[in-house]
C-alpha cells in the first residue's frame, strides 16, 4: 500500500518549491497529487502541472459525483476562490503521491485514507522571510495582486496558529529559514523514515 506525503504549510513558506525538487529528483518515485481550484491562472502557471483550473460549475459536478476528497473557500477581494483534491487520479495499492494541502485537508485525508497512510510534513518559515517571498514573487505577476496578497498573509497566521497545528497529527515539523538545500536535508530524513 502506498503512502500520501503532505506538505502543508502557509504561503510562500517553500512547500511547492520543496514538493518539485523531491519529484524532480525522483529518489522516493513519488506520482504528484495535482490540486484543481477556481482562482485565475497565475503567470508562469501551467494547466496540469500547477493545478486544474475549473470553474465553480465543473467544481460542483465533481462533488455531486463524490470524487472530491477536500475542499476550501477563500473569499478573496476578487470574490470566492476554491481549492479542492480530487480521489479519480490517486491509486494507493501501487503508488505513493506526494502534494500540498492545509491543516483542515490533511483531517479530511486523514479521514479518507487513514493515518497509517498519511506523512505529513509541517514547513514553517519567519514571518518576515515569508513576506519578502510572497512580495517578490506577486512582483513578478502582469497584474500585482497586493490587496490579496496582505488578506492571505494575515490569514495564514490565523490559520497556522500554535493552537490549529497541535490539533493534528503532524508527522514532522520543519523550518525553511535558511538554505534550501538544507531544508531538503530534514525533508529527506523524514521521509526515509516513514515511506
């Protein structure tokens, strides 16, 4: 039986950075776990690779017919955005995933498929590191979304509070604030360990 690794993490804390150097190297032969979601496709985004970019009537097809394992809303300044995981291209009796979610999707995960099937990995980073990241990468944006930018900054520190995150089974905590390659390091331990 395979195994779903979990980064979760707030914005620009490295997850998806850290998630496509672990495919990319391909020393765990882990099968991405492609999110899809409402929201705008960002520069540089590609369909398939990033996400699957829906609409909320496609979205709502997808539920109706129970292939949707988790989902979220985010009521952003350019209305409601969802993101949602679906269960029709995950197969655990021959492979092990690796992906992206939050502390409320890893509890729905959980539930799916069982602890026993879940490594989830917690990636925190200093506030003001994070910050400078999320700013430098929304600079590079056609159409800077800054007003959006500060709504999800201060939302993520609600939603990974101390409190939030020892309500749940984090198989490990790791901090991004230095090198890259370090952090990979911790990654990589972690995940010898468990798979």
């Amino acid at each position: 039986m395979g195994k779903i690794i979990l980064f979760m993490g707030p914005s620009s804390s490295g997850k998806n950075i850290i998630k496509r150097r672990l495919i990319k190297e391909n020393k765990f032969a882990l099968k991405e776990m492609i999110m899809s979601t409402t929201r705008p496709m960002r520069t540089g985004e590609v369909e398939g690779r990033d996400y699957y970019f829906k609409t909320e009537e496609e979205m709502l097809e997808l539920e109706e017919q129970g292939k949707i394992i988790e989902k979220r809303k985010y009521d952003t300044v350019y209305g409601p955005w969802y993101y949602f995981t679906t269960s029709s291209n995950i197969d655990l009796e021959n492979y092990n995933y690796i992906g992206d979610n939050t502390l409320e999707g890893l509890d729905k995960f959980v539930k799916f498929y069982g602890i026993e099937n879940i490594i989830s990995l917690l990636i925190k980073v200093d506030d003001g590191i994070r910050l400078q990241r999320a700013l430098d990468r929304e600079k590079r944006e056609e159409n800077p979304k800054y007003q959006e930018l500060c709504r999800r900054f201060l939302a993520d520190s609600i939603d990974y509070s101390e409190e939030n995150i020892n309500k749940r089974p984090i198989t490990s905590i790791i901090n991004n604030n230095s090198s890259l390659d370090n952090t990979m390091e911790e990654v990589e331990k972690v995940l010898k360990l468990n798979l």
